[in-house]
C-alpha cells in the first residue's frame, strides 16, 4: 500500500529530528529502541510502535518545529561520543570546508581579515586540530549571524531563555 509506506517515511523521518533535537548519541538511541520496542532499527517498528516512539519522544521535551524557521547554521548539531581527553584528532575535511565556505560569506573590513581575527582571538595562523576547528566555527558562525541579522527560531528561543 503506498499511502502506509508514505506515512511510515514522515514518522520516521519525525523520529530522527526528535533523537537530533533531544541529543542522543547513537547508542542511547539505539538502546531506548532495544528496551521499549525489542527492535535495533526505527525501520523495524510498527506503525504503532513510531507513533508511540514520538509520544515519548514529545514527553521528554520534543518540539516538532517549522523547518523554514531554522537557519543552516542554528540547526542543532548531534551529540557525538565523548573523545578521551588523552586523544587528539586533526581538523577533519568537513571542518576545513565548513570554515571556508564561512570565511567567503563573512564581510572581513581588512585584506587579511580572516587571518588578523585568528591570530587576535584565537592566537593561531592556522587551523590543525579537531577541537581548534570547533572553537574557530563556533565563534564565525556567531560573526556570520550578526552580520547577515539571522532570525531564525532557535536564536529567538535562546534569547528568551537567556533573559
């Protein structure tokens, strides 16, 4: 039946920004699936099974919201494992790609104002590793915020909430 098939997309499709939106690390999703519903895979539950999965995902704080609100670089990011802190990773491609892309959409008032910014607040000429990376990103995404006035409805949340 087509129209089953189409409805178990979209629930499945609500499931996933549910565990994004809730930060669940692969493993406690997974683990929540294994002792509610016996199942590894949100594929393998019945309709029934999704449509109670996103009932208690919207008991413990789930918010469906409007995609159009929400802006590329405000979207929640998904929690990963937690690295060991003896464990150092370089910056990976992803990273350098986002920071690039970035550094061309923000207004920079000097020649070398990328490079000036680095080395004012972050002490560095370049970017080598993972955690250097996430500082440099989260910082521009900021920088990018404020000058392309962002409005989405995540920024407008936190600001409520920080008020």
């Amino acid at each position: 039946m087509p129209g089953q098939t189409e409805m178990k997309k979209n629930w499945l499709a609500i499931i996933h920004v549910g565990k994004t939106q809730l930060n669940l690390t692969d493993g406690e999703y997974r683990e929540l699936l294994k002792t509610r519903y016996g199942v590894t895979s949100a594929r393998d539950l019945a309709p029934a099974e999704g449509k109670d999965l996103i009932e208690y995902f919207r008991s413990i704080g789930f918010q469906p919201h409007d995609k159009k609100k929400t802006c590329t670089f405000c979207a929640p990011r998904p929690r990963r494992e937690r690295i060991p802190e003896d464990v150092v990773y370089s910056a990976s491609p992803q990273q350098l790609a986002l920071i690039r892309r970035l550094k061309d959409d923000i207004r920079w008032y000097t020649a070398d104002g990328f490079t000036g910014w680095l080395k004012r607040y972050f002490g560095m000429t370049e970017i080598r590793l993972s955690t250097e990376a996430s500082m440099v990103i989260t910082a521009m995404k900021g920088l990018w915020r404020s000058q392309h006035r962002c409005t989405c409805s995540l920024i407008e949340k936190s600001r409520r909430g920080a008020t």
